[in-house]
C-alpha cells in the first residue's frame, strides 16, 4: 500500500471537532449538550439576503470570474470605504471562505521552510494552512494575566531568524476575543518594515467590536502597502458560514497578480455564496445593531457566570464570540471529555474546545478551554451550572498538580 | 518590499483564460466572440435543482460536516451504485469542485519532490496543483495519430523512478475526449500494482461517453483498494459549475482520514452548492438523454466541420465535451492571438486555448489547439466557418516550417 505524505501525518486533527465522537456518546445516553466549542451562531442570516437566494433567476450555476464577480468586489470596495478602508476593487479577491483566502496568502508568499511568527493562543487551523504551504510557525506565547494583550515586540524581534517572512495576527482574535490597539499595531507595522516582512491580518470579526472600542485594520498602517494582507470572510459577520465566500486585500499587485493565478487554478468561488455575499452588503445597520447588543449581553453573561465559579479566570474581550477560561484542572481536554462522556447535571452538560490546539508550544494552555458564546443567554447560563458543577464533581481536579512540591 | 514565493514563480497562468485580454480587444472592436476555449456549457441547470434553491427554507446558512452532509453522502454513493461503483458513503467526501478533490489528494499522498507521471495533453491545472503540492509531474506524450489513446505502458514504466508515487489520468479525457477501454485501465492497474503507485483519476465527464462506449471507473479495477482515488464533480453533469461541489471517493481509509483532516482544515464545503448537489441526484433520466444527444450532434458538427478545412486535423472523440485540433500553423498560441485581435469573419471570431497548455514537454503541441464544443450547433458552424477563413488569410501560416529543409 502507497503511504501518506509527512505533511499529512503532521496535520493536526481539528481541535474544535476532535471531541465530537464524545458529544455524539452523550448524545446517545440521552443528555442535552450546549455546544460552546464552535463558532457556528445560531444568528439568522439577514433576511434582504435569504430572500435574495430564494429569487434568484440563474438558468445556468455558471463559473464566475476566478476573483470573484466583478460587480461583487466594486460592492465590497464601497463596503471598506464604509468602515474606512481605501481600496480598490481590483486590489480584492474573492475567495472560499477566509480560509482559502489565507492558503491562496501562504502560497504566494512562503516557500517550504518559511517561517511566521503568530502571537498564541490563535486560530487552530492556522497550523494546517502553515502545514500545506510548508511553513513553519513560530509561536510568541500571549498571557491569560493581561488578557492576551500583544507580547512585547522584543519578544516578536527575538524570534525573527533568516526565514522569517511574516507576522500574522487575527483581530478581533479568535479565541481570546481580544481587539489590538493601535498602538499595540503600530509596533508591529514597525518591526514588519524594519526586517521587510509581511503582515498578515485576518479581521473576519472586525463588526464584532465592544464598549465603544474601534477596530483598527492594518490596512490603514502606514508605510504598508507592499506588506499588508487582509483575510476576510462573510461568515461571521451575516451568520453564514456556510457560504464559503471570504476575500483576500493588498495592495502589493505582485501577491494580487500571484494569488490570481492559484484563483484561476480552482476556476471560481461558489456562484451562490456570492450572490448571497453581494446582497449582503444592502444588510441594514439596524440588523448588526441587534446583533452586537446580543453579543454583549451574552459575553457579559458567561464572562460572569465563569468567574463566578471558584477557580476559573476568564477575561473579558473587547472582541468576536470567543473567550478563554483557565479552569482548576490540570488536563483540560481530559476534563472535556469527563463531562460528556461521565458527566451531566439534570440531563444536560457542555461542549467545550480544549486550548491546547490552539497553542504551538507543547504544554501551553494545557488548563484552559475556548468557549463561543453563540448560544442564548438561557443556554449560557444553564451551560455555566453545568461546569460549576462538573468541577464540584470532577474526580481528578488538580490531582496532578497536587504532587507538584511547594518550593 | 518582501517577495513572493517560488511555488507563485512557477504557477503557470491559466492557458484557458490568458487570452483573455485578445478576446476584449476582439468584443472592445465590435467582434461577436464565439467562446470555445471554455468548458462552460451553455446547458440549463436542471429545473428542480433552481427550483430546490428557490424553494430553501434556511434560517441560517450554517457550515456542513467537514465531509458534507450525511444525507448527500448516502446519496452519492447510491448515485454511484446506479452507475455500477460500488462504495460507503463514509468513502466519500464532499469538497469545493473536483479542484479541491484533486488537491486534497495530492497533499495527502505526495511529499515535495515526489513524482506522478500524467499522459499529455492533460487538464492545465494538474499542474497548478502539483506546483501547489510541490510534486513533479512527469508526463508521457499521447498521439493525435491515435486519437489520444493511453500511451504504451512501456513508455510510463521508463519514467518510474525512485520518487513516483502515483500516476493520474482523466477519463474521458479533457482536452482530449479520449475515453479509455477497459484494457487499458488493466495494463494501469498492473503497473501501478508492481510500484505500488497511487493511481488517481479524474472521472467528472463519466456521463459523457457516445457511440454506446462504457465508461470504466477505476474503482471497480481488481485489487486497487488501496491505490486508487476518483475525483468527482457536479460541475460538468448537471452543467452547474459554480455551485462548486466535488467530491473525493477512495476505499483507502488512511488516505479517507488523512483528506478529512485537510477538509477539516477549511471547515466545510459550501452549504448551498450542495442543497444543489443533493437535489441534482434527483434529476430524471430524460435530462441526460437530451444533454448527451445534444453533445453527440455538436461534436459531430464540430469534428466533420474542422476536418474538411484543409490542412486540419480533429479526431473524434467518444467522450466528455472536448476535442483537440491540430491546425496548418506553426504557433497556434499566435495563431489564437491573431485571429481575435486582427481578423473578423462578417464580424465574427473564435476563441480557442492554444494546446501547449496542456502539455509539460516544451514545445509538444504547438499547432494544437482545444475546442470544447459547449455552444450550440449553429454557432460551432459559424465559428468553424470563421476558422476555415482564417487559416486562408493568416499571413503567418507554416511560415517557420516552411524554413525547415526536408530530410
């Protein structure tokens, strides 16, 4: 038998659904699971849009152009005038979904051997995207004591060798939530120009913003034009992930001529997703007024309700649907597991997304979970009782750190 | 400025789209442009799939399972039981169009380096995606004379070395229509049997065979479980390419689990391309029939119009909806220029992808070109008839052969 490649065997199983054989388990005994472990909403997508596809009058599903309807990126052009981006439409992409947007970036930009810095915890599959291109991430471990604030640019410098070609950040991020500042952008708009790298910025959650805080693209760093490239997606921003449309920005037209060519090898982005991403634009503001108050109100509640248990940390982002919670266990995913698989309080428990695969460094984010709050406040709340009371319960709590001696 | 990858350096631009420019002079000039340099059929999408779409009932427009959904999957391989390939539909996985498929494969099955041996002409973006994978394709020259037949397999065994992995075919073949018989697919099996080689085929044209030919999938090749991996689409069957829905089909289960974690990787493939999907799996008989008369006439329309112009030859094809020509001109990529910038036929011109494209050897089919024969009869006429009167005025024609002294 022909064997796989080593990229395969590296390629991590996703975090975020490596434990759904334990959901299905507690499923099957009859238990009510909240499932906090993935960024699905159960938003509605807008209305303007589902009607949109409801009345489409296509004779034949075409292939568009390979980037995108034409009409399509002059829309979202005036959508980033709208949020104060300046660009073209010729310097936009469409793409499937962010995620093909980011592979399309890897490509064109690393070779095999490649290295790029990304501050951690951060998106999981941003391992896989690194896998497939051959690039090697560097991780600059964040703090769960500051809230995942940027580490210090020393710390980014100290990792920069002879193939460091990029930084990448992801903001608002997922999973911390946390929304940079300018400041904290600045920075690193100044170490990228300082060793010529590129910047990678995935700012998919850029309407998810809180507490009057701004969202600050790095498309509006200056001095970056030949450096700066934005990772979008329609996904979050109307709930409806499954429309894999996303979009790659740069200014830098050697990427957008590069990244056009891996575009017309996969022919097109799906013809239906982007006449439901095109519509989406006419999304009244009222929609994501609505939708911005709830996720307030639903971060709030779980933000409290976690710090309310004994022995959990959990900050409050400025940011996305996503927080991290340290926990007083010492194996997390053993701990997620346990409550599927052994636990449940009035016939309900919890899924949950183990931190660990979303850390590089081996042991980091061992005790910590990421939780999405795209459920109810109801949920949320009967999801925290639910983990209050399996810690109460969890038989093997901080049992290992037990036999760790006091110095 | 930082710069862009080796891997972008070598990505070929698309040989199907780089006249592009030539054709909006052409349309720029007043031309009517007859578009044969695309496989994008002028065939409706079947009526109850836009009538399914219409008719969606979707609240939110959520992500799948990384593989598709359970439903379609047990649909396909129904689907693939009616058409005598007998699979589960946990081997099966549903990917963004057959491109995604064939990379998917590619990066699960080859390390940088690694070969696969390809019989040319072959689909132009085999070699996208092998850049993309890091893989060398090697190819093995096929014959007008023969009408594309599978080279010998003498000559595929000469090109083995240490780094084959696998050898890939399209069947029915685009460029060429060439539809492999039942023996030639066992002189593969062999072959890739004593190397144990990977043997990967793209078989998305299987409902487009004439004359009462049999398509062969490799799927029912004898002792191939573990070597062979179909590529699929819907792109091409029920003529909606921009739905964008594949699918990847092995009885391999390393290979299974190794893809799935690349699908999981990109999350999931689009929802709404596969409600269309789903719904196509419905779609009567009768649709075909029609489809498949249509395409038998406008290929013999087609193959009869080009060979009665002198100094033109076309074989006929069995199969998909493509035929490759070979024309009295030394450049045809000059030739395809030419005639959309400089020449008009009562207003009238042709677009075609110059056939060197589709080879890796430099300079093998140089005076080809590829029809695809997706416009409807009256216009293939019009356009053979623009081609006939061209060829007479071309000032360039066989002018460098002309130089060559006769043995």
């Amino acid at each position: 038998m022909p064997g796989i490649s080593n990229k395969a065997i590296q390629m991590p199983s996703s975090p975020i659904r490596k434990l759904v054989p334990y959901a299905e388990t507690a499923i099957n005994q009859g238990k009510k699971v909240f499932f906090l472990n993935i960024g699905q909403p159960d938003i509605e997508t807008p209305k303007n849009v589902r009607d949109k596809i409801a009345n489409h009058n296509l004779k034949v599903i075409e292939y568009s152009h390979s980037a995108g309807f034409e009409s399509y990126r002059k829309g979202l052009a005036k959508y980033y005038e709208g949020v104060g981006v300046d660009v073209d439409y010729e310097q936009i992409l469409v793409t499937t979904g962010g995620s093909e947007a980011l592979q399309f970036a890897f490509m064109s930009c690393f070779d095999e051997g490649d290295e790029v810095i990304i501050p951690e915890p951060f998106y999981a599959n941003y391992n896989s995207f690194s896998i497939s291109a051959g690039v090697k991430v560097v991780p600059v471990t964040s703090k769960i004591e500051n809230g995942f604030a940027l580490p210090s640019i020393e710390e980014f410098e100290k990792r920069i060798s002879l193939r460091t070609k990029g930084i990448m950040i992801c903001n608002p991020g997922n999973p911390t939530g946390y929304l940079y500042t300018k400041e904290e952008l600045e920075k690193l708009r100044d170490l990228v120009l300082k060793y010529d790298l590129y910047l990678f910025a995935d700012e998919v959650y850029r309407e998810f913003c809180y507490d009057g805080k701004e969202h600050h693209s790095i498309m509006n760093l200056e001095g970056l034009a030949q450096h700066a490239i934005m990772i979008d997606s329609v996904s979050k921003r109307y709930s409806m992930c499954g429309a894999r449309i996303g979009a790659l920005v740069t200014r830098n037209k050697y990427v957008l001529e590069t990244v056009l060519k891996f575009a017309q090898a996969r022919l097109s982005p799906p013809t239906l997703g982007q006449i439901a991403g095109e519509e989406a634009l006419n999304t009244p503001q009222s929609y994501f007024d609505e939708v911005i108050a709830e996720y307030v109100e639903r971060r709030n509640v779980l933000v409290d309700a976690l710090n309310a248990i004994p022995g959990v940390r959990c900050p409050k982002p400025s940011g996305a649907f996503y927080v991290i919670a340290e926990l007083p266990v010492e194996d997390a995913e053993k701990f997620c597991e346990w409550i599927l698989e052994h636990f449940d309080y009035n016939g309900k428990t919890v899924m949950m997304a183990p931190a660990n695969g979303f850390y590089s460094m081996p042991d980091a984010g061992a005790n910590q979970v990421r939780l999405a709050y795209v459920l109810e406040k109801n949920h949320l709340i009967e999801a925290a009782e639910c983990l209050e009371n399996a810690l109460e319960k969890y038989p093997y709590a901080m049992e290992e750190s037990a036999k760790i001696p006091t110095l």
